[in-house]
C-alpha cells in the first residue's frame, strides 16, 4: 500500500513539475491583419462608443479580451490575473482530490495529462477552458457534494460572454450536467439548482453591466450566430488525410469508453459521460476541421484531456491503454510540437518565464506595446490621410483595423466591421444598409485584398455596390483608396437573361461593356444540408474560359459574383470609382462553369443563374 501511493505521489509531482514548466500567461502581438484588428476591437470598441451587438458584431463578446488580451489597454493584468487562478484552482483541487483519494494512478495520469495539455498554450483559451470545466463536472457527478459543479457553472457564466462559440458549448454543457445529473448518483433537485443558479445569477450580472437592454444582447447571439454559420461555409482549407484517420481514431476512442460497461458492470455512467463531453468535441471538431492548418491543435488538446477524464467516472477495464492512445494521436495529429514540450520550451518554464512576466507586468506590457506599435508602422496612415479625415467618423474595409492603433480617428464600422469575413446573405443586407444610413462613416480607408482565393467584390456583393452608389474617391496612398460620402455612381443592375444551369456545365456569359454579375441560387440536396450541419462542404469554385479560376461562397452569390469586366486591383477600381466603367485591361470573360471540389456535384440539386450588368453613372 506504501509503495503503491508512493508511486502515485511520483506521478503527482510530475504533473505538478509539467505545470511548472509549461506556465506562461496569455497576450497576444499585434501585427497587421485579420487576427489583430479582432483583439483590438474587442479590447477597444466600448471606447469609440460602440454598443456590441448593434454597433458591432463579432464571435468575442463584452469579455472578449478575456480571450484576446493585448497590452496597453488596462485589460492585460486582469487577464494575467484571471488565467493564473483558473489554472492554479484546477491544479489545486484536482491534486487535493488526488490526494484524498491516495493519489490513485488513474487519477494521477488525468493530472499529467491535463497539466501538459491544458498549459502548453494558454492562448488556446477554449480548449483549456472546456477541459478544466468537463472534469470539474465529471468529478461532481462522480462524487457530489464536492462544490466542483458549483465552481463550474460560475466560471462558466463568466466566459459565456468572452466569445459566443464559448457560450454555444457552455451553455449546452450545462443542461445536459444537469439532465444527467437526474441519474440516480445520489443527486437532489436541490443541487441541480444550486448549480443553475450559480450560472444564472452571475451571467444576469454581467449581461446587466455590459449590455443597454436585452435587444443588443439578443442581437449579439443572433449575428454571432450568423458568423459561426458562414465560417462552415467559407472556410478554405482542407486538412490532410492522415490528420482526419486520426481525428476519426479520437472520436472513435471516446465513444468507445463511453459504451463499455464500467468496472462496476454498469454501462450508465459511461453514458452520462459521453453525453456530457460530445458537445464540446463536436464543437472542437467543427472548429478544427473547417479551418484545418494550426486550428486542429484544439480538438486533438481537448480529445486527450476528454479521454483521460473517463478515468474518473467508473471506467473500463480496458480504459488505461485507450487513453494512452488518444495522449499518442493527440500529440502527432496536429502535425506541430507544442512548443512548452519541446527542450527551448522546457528551459523557458523551468526559468519560470510566466512567473517573471507576472510579477514585472508593467514593465512587460510597456516592452510589449512597442513592440506592437513598431510592427504596425507599414500600416499607418499617412499624414496628408489622417489630415483630409481630420475629426470625421471613419470606417477600415476590408478587414484591418489595426492603422487605428495610436491615433485619434473616430472609428465608426459597419455592425459586421471586418467585410472580408462575411459570408451570409443577412451580414451582407445588414452592412449595405448601413452604407445608406445617417450612421455610416464620413470616410472610408478601403485596401484591396482578397483572402483564400475569393475576389473581393465576391465576398460582400451588396455592400461593394453600396460603396460605388454612395461614396466617392478622394485619394490614393499604394494600395489604399480614401474615399468619401457624397455623390457617388448611381449603380444600376440591368438584367441580362437568366437559365437553370448545372453543376460543371459550361455556361455562356452575356457580352456587355459593364461589369456582368451572375446571382447564383444553389438549392442544395439533402445529403448536401446534412454535410453543412456536421462538416463543412467542399470548396466552391468558378471556372472562365481563358484558364482562370476562383473561389466563390455559394451562400452571397445569391447577392451576385462578378463574372466578366471584373476590377483585378485597387487601379482598376479606382478606374471604376472615376469613370463608371471597368478598367480596359479588366478580364472580358465568355463562358463560365461552376463546380466544387471532390464530389461536390452530389451535394447540389439545381443551380438558377441570373446575370445582370452593373451600370455606373459616374457623378462626382
């Protein structure tokens, strides 16, 4: 018995030492681009004014710098603060409920397991979130009266409002703790109340101090909502076969503990636990695979910790070596090597790195906003541009916002500010109108860029048209257009013709000295909608008949996608914005084809074409 929990305090002081050696504290570098100007808005946009939810939407919430902090804006100790106790309780209590237990070896290896996996990178916010929540919920099922559920479901309440796919998983989470939580484990109506209101008075708190009235709130979740959903249909790409057999194995692995009778002979705490960790591993997996590259580092993280969990909850027989494989496909799945496991990250924790950083944070936030500034400078607005804004509102398109960095510009955005990610037809209507409104800015800093292949006037049909009806050209700095309010191009759309086409038919292109825009309609098929629910669809593409090829979202191209006479670079439509007509060396295309990558074709059943000349009467 000695030897036994001796050795099980070894594995203790393992975990303890990975701990140690892995802690470091979340901030993000800013550098231009999508990734920055979303940590930006979401540090900044209470100071230019800006309700969340009807001023501005994103997927990060009012707390959103909980998951994205930066320095320099009072938000960076917080932080610090937040994400050393989150993980210091966890590591605290599972090694006292370890040792009460006397340190079982099961018990010790979810230790080892969470400690590498949950603290290798700490800007992962969400996968060491859901898998220090999962276990303290599966603890609490396992031996109630613990306070694990309660401590939960208060974080919980508190991240819900950081990011909505945060609060699209926790939420869930939460019900179902509690349905199963109906399961004879000695569990009162008492303590599931307690635990929902240890959710519910805290998230009314904060929804109180952070929103004006319940319509942002709601507004919030519904455009949120309408993000998450174009993200399955845009997201460009495809990850490797060898990363998806082993994504199939993880999932394969944690259904599997979760039928198998437990060492007890009974199959129902297995049950519970698998209806407990599918949300968060399907969300993982949804989050992972339509984005592929770095971004399956979360759900292969999360499926390693969610299988070592089992060990708590009466597990198989046979559950010690399964979760030995999943800690072995999670750790070569992403293809990358978690940088606190390799010997430089070990050094770097052993010098406790994280630990200097939080005692000297001033200091370090100071280092870290100059270096911040200095790697903005290639973005910076030019004197003669912030002169001609002056005290005017302005708006950033595509999707960088970071010029705003260090200056005194009054941002006012479009509700969707980063254009490049919009991808639905309701994000599209929504920001052209604002172009219409007394509330849209006085300037726009419009750069030309397009992002996985997709042409730009592509991406958000409606508010590209709105731009050419409303706003005129002002100046031209490299590659940026300042443009402004007033007597723009009165657009026009002049119907061509329409026909009911077919995926991969070539299809005739009518001839016209305008701009030709194709409304494109999919209807898709059953199996098509289900693969839309549960993956992601295959890249759409268009192909011309002089060899060229795009991408196009089949979801705005019901707004229109340019087909012919199409602007290539801010030239040409600068050309367009001067004289209403495209750009001579602009592309007169004849025929098209549309098609998707793979099997594409099965996921469609019809496809119905209009095409429509953009005519542009210049009057400024």
């Amino acid at each position: 018995m000695a030897g036994s929990r001796l050795f099980g305090l070894g594995w203790l002081g393992l975990a303890v030492a990975c701990y140690v050696a892995s802690f470091s504290l979340p901030v993000r570098t800013l550098k231009p681009g999508i990734d920055a100007s979303i940590w930006y808005a979401a540090n900044t946009y209470r100071d230019y004014g800006l309700e969340m939810g009807e001023d501005l939407v994103h997927v990060f919430g009012p707390l959103g710098w909980l998951a994205y902090p930066i320095a320099g804006f009072n938000h960076l100790l917080p932080t610090f603060l937040a994400s050393t106790a989150l993980q210091a309780l966890f590591l605290a209590s599972l090694v006292v409920f370890a040792l009460r237990r006397r340190a079982s070896l099961a018990t010790s290896l979810l230790l080892l397991v969470c400690s590498i996996f949950f603290f290798a990178d700490p800007q992962h916010l969400e996968t060491m979130l859901y898998g220090i929540l999962l276990t303290w919920w599966i603890l609490d099922l396992a031996f109630p009266w613990t306070g694990f559920g309660l401590l939960a479901s208060a974080v919980s309440a508190v991240f819900a409002f950081a990011k909505f796919n945060m609060a699209a998983t926790l939420t869930p989470l939460l019900c179902i703790h509690c349905l199963v939580s109906m399961i004879p484990y000695g569990r009162s109506w008492r303590r599931i109340g307690a635990n929902l209101t240890a959710f519910l008075v805290p998230a009314l708190v904060i929804a109180a101090s952070t929103f004006s009235s319940p319509s942002p709130l709601l507004l919030w979740i519904r455009r949120s909502m309408d993000i998450a959903a174009g993200n399955s249909e845009a997201m460009s790409i495809l990850a490797p076969g060898s990363q998806v057999v082993l994504a199939l194995v993880e999932i394969g692995i944690i259904v599997a503990l979760g039928i198998l009778r437990g060492g007890q002979g009974s199959r129902l705490p297995g049950v519970a636990w698998l209806s407990l960790v599918s949300v968060p591993v399907f969300f993982e997996f949804k989050h992972g695979f339509v984005r592929a590259d770095g971004h399956v580092y979360a759900f292969f993280t999360l499926a390693a910790v969610v299988a070592a969990t089992r060990l708590l909850l009466d597990p198989p027989r046979c559950a010690f070596p399964l979760v030995i494989v999943a800690v072995l496909a999670a750790s070569i799945g992403p293809g990358v090597t978690y940088a606190p496991i390799t010997p430089a990250g070990w050094v770097q924790g052993l010098r406790l790195e994280g630990v200097r950083m939080l005692a000297h944070w001033r200091e370090f936030e100071h280092e870290q906003v100059e270096r911040d500034h200095a790697m903005l400078g290639s973005v910076a607005l030019s004197d003669a541009e912030l002169h001609i804004i002056g005290n005017e509102t302005v708006e950033l398109i595509p999707h960088d916002v970071t010029p705003l960095i260090g200056t005194s510009l009054r941002w006012r955005p479009s509700p969707y500010f980063q254009h490049i990610l919009i991808r639905s037809l309701l994000a599209d209507s929504i920001n052209a109108r604002h172009l219409g409104s007394p509330n849209a800015a006085e300037f726009v800093v419009w750069t030309w860029h397009d992002q996985d292949g997709v042409h730009p006037m592509d991406r958000c049909p409606l508010t590209h048209r709105a731009f050419l009806d409303r706003y005129r050209l002002v100046s031209k700095t490299g590659v940026r257009l300042l443009l402004r309010r007033g007597a723009g191009g009165s657009v026009r759309m002049e119907p061509l013709g329409s026909l009911h086409g077919s995926w991969g038919s070539r299809i005739e292109i009518p001839a016209s000295p305008h701009m030709v825009v194709a409304t494109v309609a999919v209807k898709r098929s059953t199996l098509g909608r289900l693969l839309r629910i549960l993956y992601r669809v295959p890249p759409a593409y268009v192909a011309f008949d002089d060899g060229t090829e795009r991408r196009f979202i089949p979801t705005t191209a019901a707004h229109g996608l340019v087909v012919s006479r199409e602007p290539l670079n801010p030239t040409h439509f600068r050309h367009l914005l001067e004289k209403g007509l495209p750009h001579p060396l602009c592309p007169s295309h004849r025929t098209m084809c549309l098609s998707q990558s793979g099997r594409g074709r099965h996921f469609v059943d019809e496809v119905r074409i209009e095409f429509f000349a953009l005519a542009t009467d210049t009057t400024s």
